[in-house]
C-alpha cells in the first residue's frame, strides 16, 4: 500500500514513516501543509493518505475535501492526537473512511480502515 502522510509536525512525520516503513507500508511522500499535500497527492497518486485534523494553519478536514475532489481514487484516513469522541462531527461530516489515533497508527490498522 502506498502512503503519503501529511503532518505540520516534523518529528511526527518521521516517526511515522519509521514506524509504517517497518511495518510494510510504502511511504511514497511526506507533506507539512495543505498546498505539499495537494501537490504531492496529485503528482504521486497514493493509496491513502493519513491526514491530521488539526494540520497547522489549515483545517484537516477542508484539506480531506479538496484531496477527494483531486484524487478520488486516495483513500483518506484523518489521524490527530485528539479522541474521536472530540472530533465525531468532523470526522462524519469529511470524505475520509475513517479515523485513527496517533497512538493507535499502524500498518494493520489502516489496512483495516481502507478494506
């Protein structure tokens, strides 16, 4: 599975490309705002896309709205450190097929969530 993560957070971003690398993942591009995501996602087609809600300046799930409407065939999965329970309305209202907490990111798990 090909992935691209988007984060504002630097270390975050290269732990997870560690952590999804062993794991079996292909983490095709990393991205710190909404234009690197978009750029990125246009250019290298990714399976999934881990997208923090809470992405800087921008709004995660407006970003997830754009990505959609670029590059449909990305699925979208929002990611924040924040419960789901805190960001349900978000989470419902974004074209995204699910939500994982930064705690509970894994190649499994977002196998689980993209079918």
């Amino acid at each position: 599975m090909r992935c691209l993560i988007v984060d504002d957070s630097r270390e975050f971003l290269v732990s997870a490309r560690r952590l999804l690398s062993a794991q079996g993942l292909e983490i095709v591009g990393m991205a710190s705002s909404r234009a690197e995501a978009l750029r990125l996602a246009d250019q290298l087609r990714p399976d999934v896309a881990l997208l923090d809600v809470q992405l800087g300046e921008d709004n995660g799930v407006a970003v997830a709205r754009e990505l959609d409407r670029r590059v449909p065939t990305t699925r979208i999965v929002l990611i924040s450190t924040h419960s789901r329970e805190d960001l349900a309305e978000l989470i419902v209202d974004s074209p995204a097929v699910g939500f994982l907490g930064k705690t509970a990111l894994s190649a499994a798990a977002i196998a689980e969530l993209v079918g």
